[in-house]
C-alpha cells in the first residue's frame, strides 16, 4: 500500500513545539513540591504539636490531623497522646473509647495515604520518680499507647523522663522505667524513644548514662533540635525564663547514635527562611554524618507565623538545607 505524506508547513510546526514545551514545563507547585522532597536526604513527618494551638481553639479536630499533614506534603505522623483526652473520655469504658479512636486514625491515615510514624506519650506519670509506687503506674499508664502505636502500624513511642532532680537517682530510674517498657515493646516492634525535654533529659552525657544502663535495641533517643533547657526560673518544668542551657549542637551529636528518631523543632525564621536560634545546616549535617536515614519530623513551635505558616516555613528550610548537605 502506498503511504501518503502530509506536508506541515515550517511555521506550524514551530508553534506546536512550543505548545508542546510550554505544557511540559508548567509542573504543578505541589507536584513540583513533591519531586523536591523527593530528591531529599530524608522523609518527612509532621508533629501534631504543630498544629496543637488549632486542635486546643477547637478549629481543628484531632482525627483530621491525616488530612492536615497531607495537605502540607508530608508522608508521616506523629501523634501526641494528650491532644485525644477528650476522645478517651467518651461513654463508660475507656479501653473501648480508645479502640474507637484508633479505628478512626487508622482509617484516616489509609485514605490519605499517611504512614504513621510514632505518638509522643505526655502526662502518664514520672518514669523517672524515686517513689516506686509513682514510678510503676506510670510505666503501667504508658502500655496503652505501646499498644495504640502497634495497632497503627507505627514505629515508635515517644517516652519523658521526669521525676527526680538528682542524676543518680534520675539515672537508676530511668533505666529501671525504661527497660520495663522497651521489653514490653519489643515482641510488638515498637521502639521507646526519650527526647530531650529539659533539665536532665536534656544533659546529653546524664542520658546517654541511661541508654548505655538499659542497653535494648528497641530503646533510643529522640533529639530535637529545641528543648535545651537545663533549668528554669523559680525551679519551673514549662513557662518560665530559662537561666542554664546545654549546646545544642554537641547534644544532638552525642544522642544522633541512639536515634530512632529526630524532630526538626523551629520558633521564627528570618528573612531569608534561615531559624533564628538554630543552625540547620549545621545540625541537619550532624544528623547525616551520625548515619541517621529515618523520618524528619516537623516541628513548629513559635508565636510570631500562624502555625501552617511556621510549618511551611520549617518543612521548607529542611528541604533546603538538605540539598546542601555534604
């Protein structure tokens, strides 16, 4: 059969190259934001605490935080335990109040295509407390999340550890709390993690006095890039003029081979979109060079930005950062 060719005259063919061209450009900024984080040295999460000013107002409900997260571009959660008090109040039971809870976030967390990454544990009891009794119940008050971080399919819990100003005593029971927790967790494949959250918590060498005594592979740390603070005004845990911090840079280094985890905290940023208190060039290449290859969670924690502001402000210095990394 004999074939039969169109001429396209020069001009034509010009204009509909260029068409062409203009299409393939015109990427979509949340496609384009994607691809980005792509070619990042790490995923990222997005802590709820960023959001808690939201949830606490009642403009955000906390069974949307998939929703939330996903809408900023991120790919994990993690959850904090006392953001749901209200849910685990509902009806008589509180262990069914709490299965219906989960069965909500997990449904969440699938249809956005959310992977869930941890829950920070708060006000369960001391861990570290030198009254025994305190100590238990509050190592038995963490076993639900435990639980609840295994349902979800998460990796990780995250644990304080208050109760005793007194290193010995804080280190002895720490380790005591801890191994407790970690061998409860470890058939579940549930890391316990400790972030640095003041005062001793805080003093790199104390901690890692603690992660050498419970010596579980399921057990480590969580640094975050903030919370430095080794003692307060009047003796205060929160909302009070620090007077003593610890570098955070040498923390971060000294805790990085025990993290399961690490949490990009942020206040304000300047001009530029640097932090104003941290460097994160600086610490993001710490984290690289200490082998850490896990999730960056998102921490936004400042007054001045709105906190989806403040997200997008750390979610995209991270992103630049890490372009830089070495």
């Amino acid at each position: 059969m004999k074939s039969i060719l169109f001429k396209i005259p020069k001009t034509s063919l010009y204009i509909l190259s260029m068409v062409i061209l203009l299409i393939a450009c015109q990427e979509s900024p949340k496609k384009k934001q994607e691809n980005v984080q792509k070619k990042s040295y790490f995923k990222l999460s997005l802590a709820e605490w960023s959001v808690h000013k939201q949830i606490i107002e009642g403009k955000l409900d906390p069974v949307d935080f998939a929703e939330k997260a996903k809408s900023f571009g991120f790919e994990g959660l993690e959850y904090v335990s006392q953001l749901y008090t209200n849910y685990l109040k509902k009806g008589d039971d509180p262990k069914i109040a709490m299965q219906n809870l989960l069965d909500t976030l997990k449904m969440k967390s699938e249809k956005f295509g959310m992977q869930n990454i941890g829950i920070m544990i708060d006000n369960e009891g001391d861990l570290a407390s030198p009254n025994e009794k305190d100590r238990l119940q509050g190592v038995e008050n963490h076993k639900k999340w435990i639980d609840a971080c295994t349902f979800l399919g998460g990796q990780y819990v995250r644990v304080n550890l208050f109760g005793s100003d007194d290193p010995a005593v804080w280190v002895a029971q720490s380790v005591k709390s801890l191994k407790a927790l970690a061998a409860y967790a470890k058939d579940k494949n549930i890391n316990v993690i400790v972030e640095n959250h003041g005062y001793l918590s805080s003093n790199t060498p104390e901690l890692l006095k603690v992660m050498k005594g419970v010596a579980m592979s399921n057990c480590g740390v969580l640094p975050d890039f903030g919370n430095w603070c080794l003692k307060r005004e009047d003796g205060k845990r929160w909302d009070a003029k620090c007077i003593e911090e610890y570098d955070r840079y040498l923390g971060v280094k000294g805790m990085i081979p025990f993290a399961k985890a690490v949490s990009a905290k942020s206040y304000d940023f300047d001009a530029k979109g640097d932090e104003t208190l941290i460097d994160y060039y600086k610490m993001l290449q710490i984290v690289k060079d200490g082998g850490y290859k896990g999730f960056i969670g998102v921490e936004y924690e400042g007054d001045r930005l709105s906190e989806e502001e403040g997200i997008i402000a750390t979610k995209n210095l991270v992103l630049k950062a890490a372009k830089q990394l070495k």
